[in-house]
C-alpha cells in the first residue's frame, strides 16, 4: 500500500512538472513538439472554441482504450490518474489562469526549457511504469513489444505531429517542434538512465574478507567472490564483484579508503540490474 502511494505522489509529481513546461513554454510559443498535447496544439489552432483540456481528455480516453488492451491494467489504471490530472491541470489554467504569453520571446529558450522542464516530468512519470497518456502509450507498446527505447519510440510517435504543426504554425514553428521532438527523446532516456543506472565495482585488496563482510551488512547489498591470479606477482588473489547504487559506492569507498588505501578496484555504470534486490524483469 505504502509502495502504491508512494508510486501515485511521483505520478503526480512528474505531471506538475510537465504541466509547469507545457502551459508556461510550449503553449503560448505554439510550439507544438510531438505527444498528443502537441496535436491537441494544433487542433485547437483550427477549432480554438474547444479548449485543449478538453480535447486531452477526449483524445486520452480513447488511448486509453489501446493501452488497457496491449499493455495491461496496472499501467492503464497510474495512466488514467496520470492523463486526467495533467487534463485537469490545463483546464484549470486555461480557465482561472491562463497563459497568454511565454515567460521571454525568444523561441528558442522557450522550446529549450520547455522541453527540459517537460521530459524531467515525463521521465518520472515513466519510471513509475505510467504514461501521461496520448502518444506516450503508443510509445510504451512500441517499446513492449520492439524493445526500443522510450526516447525513440515517441520519436516515432510523434513525427507526424510535426507535419500538424507546419499545416497549422508554419515551417518556421514547424522545424523547432522537430527539434523539440529529437530533443525530448533524448532528454527522457537520459532521466529513465539516470533513475536506473548503478555502480558496478570490481575490487582488487589485501582486506577482502572484510570489505565483503562490509558490502554484505553494512551496505546490505550481495556480491559475487572470484578466484582469480595476479598477472605480475602470480600470486592467488580474490576478486570481489558487486552492483550497488550511487550512495552505497560512495559509502563503500569511504571504508576501503580507511582500511585498504591501496586497494585496486574500478567503477563502470551499467544501465539496468534485474534480480533480487533490484528489480525482476516483469517489472520492465
């Protein structure tokens, strides 16, 4: 229960976080960079008596629909919360506060900010296997079901928005939207990166058994113990493998400093771990 609420205050943290990017860069910039907030941009260019809250709602309900069927029902139901808050959101703006302006009047900074801003919040949203609904879905089943990655698969997605927005904007606004699309895709698997990556160590010392005692109750994370010989003093050594986040490395690396200043080892990032102790693979 606590995991779910948990999972349900970043949703909506990352929802904010988007709607914060979209009403204060993107909107009033008409800067329409893919998703289905970027259609729902370029409809309401030809229909602006149907606010864009509305027309979210109308369109996510019937993605929705699609991502219920292929994806399955824990994501369709932290999507729904997701979609209709960040619907909500934008209607409650449009109608008590709304944005007529960007912040400054360069394009550019608008699309750039707009664009970090957004993906930060998508990117949370994401990693807590949910969608902000419209394109977003389409992308999750391209990335079920073709493993590629999130970025890329709303590249995808979202191409023929752009080809929208030349219709509706011109080539001008046209061209940064595409940009804005390559951008976000970057920005997003770069925040999914960040949340899962983790240190791999590999550890050469004098004073394995108690650095393994150390990684094993002090840092509560397992390792993997090689047998393995010296190139230079063809002595017999033990070779100490573990995966462990950012925060218990540097914890671990404080210890050996104190224990073994000599000791040889190497850190690498690795992109994912599945397993006991992270994550299984049915939660990718």
């Amino acid at each position: 229960m606590r995991k779910k609420l948990n999972e349900y205050i970043w949703i909506t943290i990352g929802v904010l976080i988007l709607s914060f990017g979209l009403l204060w860069f993107l909107f009033p910039s008409n800067l329409a960079v893919g998703g289905l907030t970027g259609f729902v941009m370029v409809i309401n260019h030809y229909f602006p008596m149907i606010p864009r809250g509305i027309l979210l709602l109308i369109f996510n309900v019937v993605l929705l629909i699609l991502g219920f069927i292929l994806i399955g029902k824990e994501f369709g139901a932290k999507t729904i919360y997701s979609s209709f808050t960040l619907s909500a959101i934008i209607t409650i703006f449009e109608k008590f506060l709304p944005v007529t302006k960007p912040i400054v009047d360069d394009v550019f900074l608008n699309l750039f900010f707009g664009i970090l801003i957004g993906g930060i919040g998508i990117g949370i949203v994401f990693y807590q296997n949910a969608s902000t609904g419209g394109t977003d879905i389409i992308a999750r089943i391209i990335n079920k079901y073709y493993s590629v990655d999130m970025g890329k698969s709303l590249l995808m997605a979202d191409f023929i928005v752009v080809l929208g927005a030349i219709f509706a904007f011109g080539v001008e606004l046209g061209l940064y939207a595409m940009l804005g699309i390559i951008l976000n895709s970057i920005v997003i698997d770069n925040i999914i990166e960040g949340f899962n990556s983790k240190h791999l160590i590999t550890i050469v010392s004098n004073h394995t058994d108690e650095i393994k005692e150390f990684i094993i109750k002090d840092v509560s994370r397992g390792l993997t113990v090689y047998e393995a010989k010296g190139g230079y003093t063809e002595r017999d050594i033990k070779v100490l493998n573990a995966v462990m986040s950012k925060r218990d490395f540097i914890k671990l690396k404080k210890y050996i400093m104190v224990i073994d200043p000599n000791a040889f080892f190497t850190v690498s990032i690795v992109r994912e771990v599945f397993g006991h102790g992270f994550k299984f693979l049915s939660e990718s």
